[in-house]
C-alpha cells in the first residue's frame, strides 16, 4: 500500500507542474499578440495624423477597443464604414463612370495643383468659383455650366484657393489655355452651399465631371445618394509638412476666408503650442467632427477603414 500511496502523491505534481508551463505559455503568448496589436495602432495613428492615447496595460487596451465598436456606426455588420460611405460611396474596385468623383481638397496638400489640371483637360468642375456673384448665376434655380475664363471676364479673377495667381490677370499667357474651363454655378466647399447644390440635384445632373469640398463628410452625406454614388479622391501630405506651409501661407493670403495676418507676428513654434488647432484634422473631416471635438480609437478605426476602401 505505501508504495501505491507514494505513487498517488507523485502523479499530481507532475500534472500541476505541466499546468504551470501551460499556463505561463499562454500568458506570454497573450503578451505577445496585445503587444502586436499595440505596435499596430501606434502605426496607424502617426499614418493618420492623429495622437493616440496608448493604454497602459493588457486590461485598459481590451477595454479602448472595446469602447470603439464599430456597430455603433451599422448596427451588428462586421464593417466600420460610416453610413455615407457604406451606401454613397463606391469601392475603388467598383469605380465606374457612373461614380461621380469628390476631390477631397485638403487644405495645403496640392488641391489647386489639382484643380489647374483638370480644368486645363476640359473637365467641368463644382467648387468656390461656380457660384461667384460675378458670373450672375449663383442665384439661378438650375445648374448651369459656364466659361468663367473667357475673353470677357475680369482681369481679377480669383476663386480663394491655395494661390492667388491662380484665377488672376487674364491677359497673362498662361490664362489662354484655361479659356476652355468650365464650372457649374454652386459653391461646393460650404454646407450652405452643398445643401443648396443637393436641392439643385447636382450630382443627378450629371453636368458636374468632378466636385472639390473639404468637407467630404458632409459633402458625400448630401450630394450622393444610393441611386448616384460618387468616389473620394485626395492628396495626401505630411501633416507637419502641412501646418508649417499653412501657417505661412495664411499670413499674406488676403483672398482665403482664413486670411490671419496677425501670424506675421509669431514664430512658427508659438504658434504651434498655442494657436493651431489641427489636432487630428484627418480623422475629424473623416468622421464629420468639429475641429474643437476629440476624437478616440473608435474614429481612427473608422477613418482608416474609409480610407483603406
């Protein structure tokens, strides 16, 4: 019998010790994968220009991920897309001529550039310049196409975007081959002006061949629908790269809305600790928030889906 005993008492402490090592095995193999998922969002949100607040444990980031789901934004679907760009919007890999392009204009990342080329191609663009009280047609209850650079406009032709040279002095060489612009008669870069575009029917009207807003959120809320679907193109820039040419640019910049000629007086890293206020710029015209409102990991989740569609 001792020796039946001995074996009894000898067995259960093999069992706990290959328990233990099973229980350290996974522990660390936890560690590993919420160490994995950590590095993760750390990359994405330097690629998405927003600061991240990181947790501190293994519990506080099951947590954050918990309280960003992504069924707040399509009830029980696996998708984190917002509802405008779930049913307004195609995918990149269903992109067709029935998709009416939006040219996301982030400010200081190449929009004018943009503009300038597909004007000079002949294309029929909606932004600022279409509902100018020059032209007479802004208050017109029907969307018009119209030549705004023709031999009979003003020599001071200006549609307040990123250059001041870009709508000015039409006898200038370089104005000749833009005679051949054309724009509709709607200011797509303001929510009044949007809305006033989506009464008008805008994108039903097919007349527009691209439209520029920067506020693709509330843009691709309003003028498309599940029958017209568009496709958001935009240039990216390197967010500090970004802020440094703004805070220059808006010092002499009499034309924008934004115009700030009292930055002449500051140095750039004042301004940048007390004035500028583009915290997270990307995530919050993603997401359709005001420039004042946080943002947290369930809008980095949803912003880089959009972008990634």
């Amino acid at each position: 019998m001792i020796p039946r005993e001995t074996s009894y008492h000898t067995r259960p402490r093999k069992t706990t010790t290959a328990t233990t090592s099973t229980h350290h095995n996974r522990k660390y193999q936890k560690l590993r994968i919420s160490l994995a998922i950590l590095l993760t969002l750390s990359l994405l949100s330097i690629l998405l220009d927003i600061d991240l607040p990181l947790p501190s444990s293994r519990t506080s980031l099951r947590r954050s991920l918990q309280t960003a789901p992504k069924l707040r934004y399509l009830g029980r679907s696996h998708s984190a897309l917002l509802p405008y760009a779930h049913h307004n919007l195609r995918r990149i890999k269903l992109l067709d001529d029935s998709a009416t392009p939006l040219f996301w204009h982030i400010p200081k990342s190449g929009g004018t550039t943009a503009k300038r080329l597909y004007d000079c191609f002949g294309l029929t663009l909606a932004n600022r310049l279409g509902a100018d009280p020059r032209y007479g047609l802004h208050d017109k209850e029907e969307i018009v196409v119209f030549h705004p650079f023709d031999s009979s406009s003003s020599n001071n032709d200006n549609d307040g975007d990123d250059n001041a040279r870009e709508h000015s002095s039409s006898n200038n060489s370089n104005n000749s081959s833009r005679n051949n612009a054309k724009f509709v008669n709607v200011d797509t870069t303001t929510q009044e002006g949007i809305l006033r575009a989506e009464r008008l029917g805008l994108v039903p009207s097919r007349k527009a061949d691209i439209i520029f807003s920067s506020d693709v959120y509330f843009a691709s809320d309003h003028l498309f629908d599940e029958s017209h679907r568009g496709t958001i193109l935009a240039l990216f820039r390197q967010p500090i790269d970004r802020l440094v040419s703004k805070f220059y640019y808006l010092q002499t910049a009499t034309w924008e809305r934004t115009y700030r000629p009292e930055w002449k007086d500051m140095s750039l890293l004042e301004w940048a600790e007390k004035v500028n206020g583009d915290e997270n710029f990307l995530v919050k015209k993603i997401v359709g928030k005001k420039l004042w409102e946080e943002v947290d990991l369930g809008d980095l989740i949803v912003a880089r889906e959009g972008v990634q569609k």
